[in-house]
C-alpha cells in the first residue's frame, strides 16, 4: 500500500516522467518476453521438434538494425519491400522518420538499453549518493564516436551495390540473422562480457554513457533534429537560473544556458520541462508554436501503434519464411556465414 501511494504522489507531482519509467518498465518486461519467446521458438528447432513449438515473434526483428538498413536502402532504390524481415524495416523507418517531429523518442520511452542505463546510472546515485560529471574536454573527445561508428555503417550501406544488397537479404546468413543474434548472447564471449562490464561501470558513474557517447542507433534517429522542427525553447525574462532544468537532463545538455535546445541528443523525456519551477519558462515547440507537454510522448506512442497495425493489416509484418526453411536453416545456423 506505501508503494502505490508513493507512485500516486509521484504521478501526482511528476506526471510525465512517471508515465514515462512505467511505459520504460512494461516495454522492457515485454521485450524479454520477445526474448523468451524466441529462445522457445528457436529450441523448438536446435532440439529437431522435442520442444513445442511456438510461433516466432516478429518483434525481435528490432534488433536487426543492420538488416534494416540494408532492406531501407532496396526500398528506396525501388527494389521492394523486404518480407524476410518485414517488421525490422518497419519499425527501422518509423524511429528514423519520428525524429523529424518527436526526436529520439523511441531512446527515452522505448529503447530498452536505454532504460537499462537509466536504471544503472539510478543506482549508482544510491551508492554514490550522486552521478559524476566528466571534464568537458572528454566529452568533446568522447562525443564523435557514436557518429563515427554510425557513419561506419552507414557509408558500408551506401556504397553496397543495389545487386549485392538484394543479394543479401536472400542470403541464408540475413534470414538467421535473428538466431544468430540469439546464439551471441547465449554463447557470449570474454571480450564482449568485458565490454559490457566496462560499460555497465561507467554508466554507474556517468549518467547514460552509452546512449550519450556510444549508440549509433540513437545518433541516427537525432539526425532529425537538424531540421529543428521540434525543440524544448526557455524564456529568459523569466528564467531564474536554478538549473533544475539541466540536472534532471538525461543527456546532461545545459538547458539553463539555451535560447533552444537543437542538441541531437535530446531525447524529447520531458524532464527539463517538468523540472521547471516557473511556470511558462520552459516549453517544447514544433515550428515555433507552444504544445503540451503531453504532446510529443502521446504522439510518438499513438502513431507507433498506428504503423504496426498498419503493417499487420496489410501484410508487412511476418516474415515469409517458411517452418520448413526454418527447419533447414535453423539447426546449422551457427556455421552459416556471408
């Protein structure tokens, strides 16, 4: 019972953010639901039927970036619609076109390694009693890298030939993509534990370090904030300097010394806005024009529904494949290579 009044006192004296952790929590607990899923999916075949059989969920093609950038590309070029990973290629276009108007919503109210990190830079706040600040010379350093990485993938997309993409799409190694995926975490090595490891330390000590200085996946869903549709803006005559508006920043951008908030890496979470003891002195605008709080996170939700449902209803969203592909392709997938 003191839980759920706390929650409702919360809820009461921090709407957004509130909304905003418990749609964090359920998409993550769904997500390893996804992961469940799929492990039982996948067994069913390593095991050659002993398992039971359960139907792959489609969702986990979310974590096939790579494979949707490629598929992006073949569409655009006018070479179809991907249906080995159709709802990779959905959701990849929906995220990368919602930062033009909501900006990296999807890292502030979906992503679950974005969550993940909130909660690990939380609980480094109760041993520490605070997350640390870096020197600004570091961040300068650290900052390209995630852009770096991006432009990696990026320019290696690019320059595929149209002929070799569809190629790859075809490709056993592509249509296993998702089980070999699985196959990495269940059979993880010492480096990647270690790099983990090293990033999960940091991340006690420096406020969302891999979304801030490492994810590609986010540094290209900002992208979308160079047209500065959509952005947090503070009235100066009534601002009073307190900086509760760049504490409670994720992404520790110093909201109290902007005009406008145009870094791309604002996550559009609300928290400066909602931190905010003056009423009026900090507001989210799309072209120039006042919303609601509640307009960006309730936009981005909505539509996102809005598009899966749209997929599934006109056929965009399963994959192709077929049981007996799987049932060829699945049992020796860890040998398959592109």
């Amino acid at each position: 019972m003191k839980s759920k009044a706390w929650y409702k006192k919360q809820l009461k004296r921090k709407p957004v953010q509130i909304t905003r952790y418990t749609v964090q929590g359920l998409f993550l607990f769904f997500l390893l639901y996804v992961g469940l899923e799929f492990y039982q999916f996948y067994k069913h075949f390593a095991t050659a039927g002993a398992s039971p059989f359960v139907e792959r969920p489609p969702a986990v093609e979310g974590f096939l970036p790579i494979s949707a950038l490629v598929a992006l590309k073949v569409w655009i070029k006018g070479g179809g619609f991907d249906m080995i990973h159709p709802a990779g290629l959905v959701l990849l276009t929906f995220f990368i076109a919602s930062g033009l108007i909501f900006r990296r919503s999807f890292c502030s109210w979906f992503c679950p390694v974005g969550t993940v990190s909130e909660m690990t830079a939380w609980l480094g706040r109760k041993i520490f009693k605070r997350n640390f600040e870096l020197p600004t010379c570091v961040v300068w350093l650290l900052t390209p890298i995630k852009y770096l990485l991006l432009y990696f993938f990026i320019s290696m997309i690019i320059s595929m030939p149209i002929f070799q993409a569809k190629s790859f799409l075809d490709d056993p190694y592509n249509k296993v993509s998702d089980v070999k995926m699985l196959l990495f975490f269940l059979n993880i090595g010492g480096f990647a534990l270690k790099m983990i490891l090293v990033i999960f330390v940091l991340s006690l000590f420096f406020r969302n370090f891999w979304c801030r200085f490492l994810c590609p996946y986010g540094a290209m869903i900002g992208l979308g904030s160079i047209f500065r549709i959509t952005k947090v803006r503070r009235n100066e005559n009534t601002c009073t300097n307190c900086e509760m508006c760049t504490k409670a920043c994720p992404q520790r951008i110093k909201v109290h010394t902007k005009k406008a908030v145009v870094s791309p890496n604002c996550n559009a979470c609300m928290s400066c806005v909602e931190a905010c003891p003056i009423k009026d002195t900090l507001n989210m605008t799309v072209v120039n024009k006042k919303v609601n709080k509640w307009f960006i996170p309730v936009g981005f939700i909505v539509l996102f529904f809005i598009v899966v449902g749209i997929a599934k209803l006109t056929g965009h969203w399963e994959t192709i494949l077929t049981y007996e592909e799987w049932k060829e392709l699945i049992p020796g997938a860890r040998y398959i290579g592109h």
